[in-house]
C-alpha cells in the first residue's frame, strides 16, 4: 500500500510535532527524505558540495524544527527550501572566492 502524499505531509508534521519532545524522532524524517534532498542538491551542485548542503539541510531542520507549522506547507516543501537558500549561498560563496 502507498501512502498519499496529503498523508504523508500528516505524517511528517506529526513527526515534527513529536520530535519536539522526543528529538531522536527526527530521524524518521531524515530517513524518509535525505536521498530525494540529496539528488537535488546533486543535480545542483555537484555530488562532493551536495553531501554537505544535504547534511546541513537536517541539522538547520532539526535545530528549527519549532517553528515549522503544517499551514505554511508540508515538511517536503520546508527541506527543500532550506536546500534551495543553502545551494544559493554556496553559489554566491563561490562566486566571491572567484572574484578575488
């Protein structure tokens, strides 16, 4: 059986939801969603940035995981975003270092 993607977003938030109290819930996020956000920021970045941007992604997730709210969007939808602002800043990062 396959899980919907509107029940999948009610699992996740209530994941988050959970994690507050109980962090090592978190994982079931990680778990569920590190490879799709790894591909992304591979199909960016390259595969030796992407292992690092796809880290950072869970670690700035699980220490902001108090204010993510399920009427904002689903928790797929907030990792991705924060995968999108990180792979920005690496780019704007790398295109300092080429000016100097």
């Amino acid at each position: 059986m396959r899980i919907t993607s509107d029940a999948a977003g009610r699992v996740d938030a209530e994941t988050v939801r959970r994690s507050l109290g109980t962090p090592d819930e978190f994982a079931a996020l990680f778990e569920r969603h590190f490879a799709d956000v790894h591909r992304y920021a591979v199909r960016r970045l390259g595969e030796t940035a992407a292992d690092d941007i796809a880290a950072e992604v869970f670690l700035i997730a699980f220490r902001r995981r108090d204010r993510y709210t399920a009427d904002r969007g689903p928790v797929r939808a907030w990792l991705f975003g924060i995968a999108s602002n990180l792979i920005g800043r690496h780019r704007r990062a790398e295109l300092r270092s080429l000016r100097t």
